[in-house]
C-alpha cells in the first residue's frame, strides 16, 4: 500500500464525509502513517474479546475505537 502524506494530526477535529458514520465529528485520537489511517475518539467502536492469560485471571470484553481510512475525513 502506498504511503500518502495525511495533513491532519492528533487533536484536530473532523468530520466523516463517507461510511457508516457519515455526517459526525470528532477528534483525532490518533494517526496511523503507515496504515494511512486515523483513529477518532468515540467514533468506530468495536468490541475486542481478551483472553485469560493466567489460570487465576478472567477474560474481558473491551470496546475500544478502530480506525478510518484518511480519505472518509475532512478537517472542520
């Protein structure tokens, strides 16, 4: 995948112009360069399972933010 210059940076808020998520803000959480990608805050929630690691701990179930290609984003 060829690697692209991404003119936002963490902190800066955006809007989703394409996706699931079209039509809201949020802020840049963070930016994956290598992925030409962006993580933002609350938005692309998904649900990671956690395996027991040790016999005496418990596994969980985390929501966490994935990310989104730079190109569905513009800067407000």
């Amino acid at each position: 995948m060829k690697k692209h210059k991404i003119k936002v940076k963490q902190g800066d808020r955006v809007k989703i112009i394409s996706g699931k998520y079209k039509g809201q803000t949020g802020i840049i959480k963070e930016v994956l360069n290598e992925r030409n990608k962006v993580v933002i805050k609350d938005i692309n929630i998904q649900t990671k399972h956690i395996k027991v690691k040790q016999s005496e701990e418990k596994g969980s179930i985390k929501q966490i933010e994935g990310p989104i290609h730079y190109s569905n984003i513009k800067v407000v």
